[in-house]
C-alpha cells in the first residue's frame, strides 16, 4: 500500500511538541499539510514539517490538498465541523479527545462515520506501555479482584490555551483530563461505567473530584486539576495487594503486598529503580503514547479495520460527562 497522504488541522502546544514531528518522521506516512490560524507560528512549522504546505485555516486545507486522513488537534468546539466535513471528502479520521465540545456534536461525529473509513478518538493512554502491563497483570489476577481504581491527572495552571477556559470551546477539567481517566477505566476493566458523579469548583471547572461504579462494583476515585501540580498516577487495590504506575516515576506498575511490612523498603527500591538507565522517566514533556497511538492509527489504514478507540468510544465518555451536568 502507498503510504497514505496525511494533514494536521490545528497546530498548537501539543499537536507541535507530538503529532507533527511523529508524524513527519514516521515513514508509513507522508504528512504534505498543515492548517494554523496564526501565521506568526507558520515559520517554525515549517522546520518541523519541511514538506508540509501550510494554510491559515482548515477549510482552506481540504479545499486544496489531496489528502487519505486528516489529524485534528483544533479546540474541541470545532472538531465536529472539520471532522464532518472531512468525513464528507471520505477521510480517514484521527481526532483529538474529547472527540466534541458537545454531546449533540459527539453523536453526529459518531453517526456520521463510515464503515471503510477508520475513525480514531486520541485516548492515546490506552497505548501506553506501562498502563498496557498494569492491565495484563490486572486480568491475570495479581491482586485478586480489584475493588477500587483510585486515580491522579493534574497540570500546572500555567500556558494554558485560551479554549481551555471558555465553556463554548469545550474548556473545563472534565472534558480536558477526566475524560481520559473515565476511558481507561473502562480500558482496564473492559466494562461499562454505571454511574458517575463529581464535585467541581466553578462554572468551567479547573479542579474536580469524580466517582465512578461498573458494572462489576468496581469503584474510581479521580482527582483533576488544570492549575496546580503535574500528576499522573494510577492505583487499583484488590485483596491480594496493588498495583499503581506513576507517569513521571515508573517504568512498570508497581506493585505492593497487602500487608504493611515491606512499605518502606518497597519505597527504597522503587526510587532505586527509577535511577536506573533503562528506568529513566524524561518527564513531562516525553510521552510515548502519541507514537503508538498515531502508529496505530496508520496501521488501522494499511489493514483497512478499524479498531478501538474509535468515536464510539469517545462519545461513551462525553456521554457519561453529559450526566454530571444534568
């Protein structure tokens, strides 16, 4: 198969530190578009994507390029209008969580696509290689059933694009981290959520405590903030002892006996691990995810399946977000 030709449609913060360079590097693809609105930052797309056109909208992108697939990074307001439309011109589709602002745009993304065109929601922690073997050693039994996930996704207040904040442009925690927890929640269980709740502080919240059940009886504790500390952690505790994966410390899932004895020498060999030169974590700024998850996408095109998670999955979040409010 011809590597297919592939644009990005919102060029900001992350889509410039992660999807284009992944992108421009990966050789199963070739990415020949760009689409930013500030033509001030047109300059140093240029040096990450050198054989990228670039246009000052995404209308003005699927006007004059020939294209098999377009990412979209835009804020979430207009992920509908770009996707729909390009689903219109029969394109593969890879869309930045949450997958709409809205439910309402959630569900026609979702009604909207088609059977040979992959459709792709950017959950890309489900990719994750250490959250991958913290799901492996859940299935095979390690700490028994598992009664409680309890879970951490926090940033700093600082750079924080303008859409984040505005509620007519999906802005607000829940829609921003939370949803990436609800669905590897479901991701790590592989059931579907019963009932959900939160408390939040503002009318577009910058931090949130969210509680979950599944089917199974399984609860979820989650702690969110967009100004305060970078976090990321995951704990599941069964009868057995847990398991948990920090995204800034560990290099596999953690895990820890039911009993109190071993405490602070599982604390001394954990930091003891992480020294090591396989172990290192980069940091905030590194994270593997993307790869794997843009890889994923490309190969969903070569096979011609698409393959989870897909938009169904991204409007069960947005779904279960719509009940907090209501």
């Amino acid at each position: 198969m011809k590597q297919p030709r592939i644009a990005v449609a919102g060029c900001g913060a992350i889509a410039s530190h992660f999807h284009i360079p992944i992108l421009a590097a990966n050789p199963r693809c070739r990415l020949v578009a760009l689409a930013e609105a500030d033509t001030a930052r047109h300059a140093s797309l240029k040096l990450l994507a050198p054989n990228a056109t670039i246009f000052e909208s995404w209308q003005q992108l699927l006007e004059k390029t020939d294209l098999d697939a377009l990412v979209i990074c835009l804020p979430p307001a207009l992920h509908a209008l770009c996707g729909l439309a390009a689903l219109e011109r029969n394109l593969h589709l890879y869309i930045e969580k949450p997958l709409a602002a809205t439910t309402a745009d959630a569900e026609a993304l979702a009604a909207a696509s088609k059977p040979n065109l992959v459709n792709r929601i950017g959950f890309n922690f489900r990719f994750h290689p250490t959250i991958v073997a913290l799901r492996d050693q859940l299935r095979a039994g390690r700490i028994g059933p598992p009664s409680i996930l309890r879970t951490t996704f926090t940033t700093r207040g600082a750079h924080q694009a303008n859409w984040k904040l505005a509620p007519n442009s999906g802005g607000g925690v829940l829609l921003d981290l939370a949803t990436h927890h609800i669905d590897l929640f479901r991701f790590l269980f592989d059931e579907p959520i019963t009932s959900i709740s939160a408390i939040h502080q503002g009318n577009i919240p910058h931090t949130a405590l969210l509680h979950c059940q599944n089917q199974s009886g399984i609860l979820m504790e989650g702690t969110f903030s967009l100004n305060t500390t970078d976090t990321f952690r995951l704990e599941a505790l069964g009868p057995q002892g847990s398991l948990s994966f920090e995204r800034y410390l560990d290099a596999a899932p953690s895990f820890r006996p039911p009993h109190h004895h071993w405490s602070r020498a599982e604390k001394i060999l954990r930091g003891v691990r992480a020294l090591l030169p396989a172990n290192l974590i980069h940091g905030p700024g590194y994270e593997p995810s993307f790869a794997l998850s843009l890889s994923a996408f490309l190969a969903s095109i070569e096979s011609g399946r698409n393959t989870h998670p897909d938009f169904e999955d991204g409007l069960i979040a947005q779904q279960l977000l719509d009940r907090i409010s209501h």
